[in-house]
C-alpha cells in the first residue's frame, strides 16, 4: 500500500483516483481533488501543481490544514495506513458555497473530506488486492518453472547413469515424504525436496571410468567420486534462488558419527535437510540395482536403517522413515529388485554412502 501512495502512478489507479475525483465533484461543495505524494509532489492529476509547505504541515500536524485564496479552500487531508503516511487528499471548495466561513463549516468539510478518502482508500485496498493476487499468480508460475528446471537438471545427472535413472526423483519424493512426517514447515518441506532433486548435481564433473566402475572403488576413486557435494554446492551457490538448498547438497553425506564429508560434521551440526535427505538416499541406493551389487528388498534395507541409525543416519528422520514403510506410503522402484545381495553385510552401507 505505502508504494501506492507515494510510487508511480499506474493506469488502473488512474482510473480509480479519476473515478473518485468525479464523485467528489458530485458533492455540493467540492470543485476539485488532488492526490499529493509526502514530499509535496503531485501523484493525481499528473499535472497538478506541487504543494509542498501544504502538504508538510498536513503531515506534521497529523491532522486536516487548510489554505485560502480569494475564491477557494483548500483542505489537505493525511491518509494514513498502518500508522505509516501514504498520501495527502487536497479538496477545493468555492468558498461562496461555504455559509459563514471555513471555521463554522468544518463539520462539513470533515464529512467530506472523509467520505472522499474513504473512496480513493477502498479503491487502493481493491487494486492492491488485484495486485496481490496477480504477484502471487506469477510467483506460482515462477515456483513452477524453478521446479521443472530442477527436475531437468536432476534428471541430466541421472541420465549419465542408466543404473541411477530415476534415482533423485524418488530420493526428493522420500525426502519430501520424511520432512512432511517430522512436521516441517511447508517452506522447509520444499527446500529439502528441491535440494533432494539436486543432491547429486556434483557428480557431472566425476570422470564416467570412476561414476560407472562395475566394481567397488579403491581409496583414489572414493577421494575423486567424494567431491561431487563440494562441487555440487559451488554450482549452485552461483544462482541465488538455490542459494537455500545448498547446504542440503553440500551434506548430503554427512555422518552422525562425524566420520563423514566433506566437513565431518556430527550430530545436530548436519543440516536438518541434509540428514533427510541421507535417510532417502541411502535406501534408494540400497533398494536399486548396481553394477557392483543387486538391490536389497525392502525388509532387507529397512534392517540396515535401524542398524546404523544414530550413528551414521539420523534417528529421527530414519524412524519418520521407517514409519512410512511400514505404512505402505513407500513404494518400490518401477523395476522391482529380487533381494540378492552380492556382498557382505559389513560393506553394505558404506558402499552405497559413495
């Protein structure tokens, strides 16, 4: 509202102050309106005179002013919103029409003034009600895009893998599922998912003889594949509106225990998304084929949370999690794993935290 007041003038406010200013001529008494911004400058009619010293003393004196010339008064009106002053009402009033003078009129003129600004104020509150839904129309439409860019960008990443295909979707979607479970705010809710979607953007600068070696990795290629959250966070630290999401990126692989990168931070120090967003990744990784191993059941990866939560994953959100599974809100990947696993227990979750 304040930018109303004291902003540019635009077409459809025009139209309201031109609509108010022919109803004030309607009344009795009053000749003409003008709309003044706190600095003196005319907002309505464009091409009114400035009024500053008028002005400023309606503003100061908090109250109705008036001047006078030979054949007219003038009444400067504040109007105020929110204890904040928006703008100044000028009416003109012949002053032959006044009975006995300004002072025994004031009555009046209170009424009118009143009755005046009542208009031109309803008609702001009703464009800027228009203004607000059109403002929050476009902010859907640009929430909408920034999800779809998100959504391509996840599934470049995934696209170099074809035994990763789909991988990030169904990690922001359990993602979105845990953080709507521990009760999150509906903003906190989409910044993790849209961090989920790009946990793995890093992984486009791993060369593909280390992203796609059908075996485990040795120590080298587990030093070169454990830079994609740094790297991911660097590319998305450059555009500002991923600028919340970053630090789910960034640690994403992050353990309770502090034994994970890339700052071995422990406990309560991971960020709250990037500890969800471990739980997701972790049993999507162990619930989907690879080369080096076939995927867990479900019964299978639900035993490895329980076991390595609070040490490696967060307790809360690995219990959010399994809460979900045993709800049937999970539901396996498009294609189903057969449960055999090509290795050790021991190795289980450390070779899919890669």
């Amino acid at each position: 509202m304040a930018a109303a007041g004291s902003g540019a003038l635009t077409p459809a406010l025009a139209r309201e102050l031109a609509r108010a200013a022919g109803d004030a001529r309607s009344a009795e008494y009053v000749t003409a309106l003008r709309i003044y911004r706190p600095d003196g400058s005319a907002l309505f009619p464009a091409g009114a005179p400035p009024a500053p010293d008028s002005v400023h003393r309606a503003l100061n004196a908090d109250d109705l002013v008036r001047s006078a010339s030979a054949d007219t008064i003038t009444a400067y009106s504040p109007i105020f919103v929110r204890s904040e002053q928006v703008y100044v009402v000028a009416l003109d009033f012949a002053a032959g029409q006044l009975n006995v003078g300004f002072a025994n009129e004031r009555d009046t003129v209170f009424k009118i003034v009143g009755a005046v600004t009542l208009v031109i104020f309803c008609s702001l509150v009703t464009l800027a009600a228009g203004a607000s839904r059109e403002l929050e129309r476009r902010r859907r439409e640009a929430a909408a895009s920034f999800v779809d860019t998100l959504k391509l960008m996840a599934e470049t990443v995934d696209l170099r893998d074809p035994y990763t295909a789909g991988h990030s979707q169904r990690v922001a979607r359990y993602s979105r599922l845990i953080a709507t479970a521990m009760k999150l705010s509906a903003t906190d809710v989409d910044t993790i998912e849209n961090g989920a979607l790009l946990h793995d953007i890093g992984k486009i600068a791993i060369p593909d003889d280390v992203l796609f070696k059908p075996a485990a990795l040795d120590a080298r290629e587990r030093a070169i594949i454990g830079t994609h959250p740094v790297v991911g966070a660097k590319l998305l630290g450059n555009i500002p509106a991923m600028s919340e999401i970053v630090p789910c990126v960034k640690h994403h692989h992050e353990r309770i225990d502090g034994r994970g990168y890339p700052g071995g931070l422990c406990g309560d120090a991971i960020p709250l998304g990037a500890r969800i967003i471990a739980v997701a990744d972790t049993f999507d990784a162990m619930t989907t084929d690879r080369p080096y191993r076939r995927a867990l059941d479900f019964e299978r990866a639900a035993e490895e949370l329980r076991r390595v939560a609070g040490v490696q994953l967060d307790r809360a959100a690995v219990a959010a999690f399994l809460e979900l599974l045993a709800a049937g809100r999970i539901a396996p990947p498009a294609t189903a794993p057969n449960g055999e696993a090509l290795f050790g227990r021991k190795s289980e979750i450390e070779m899919i935290s890669q």
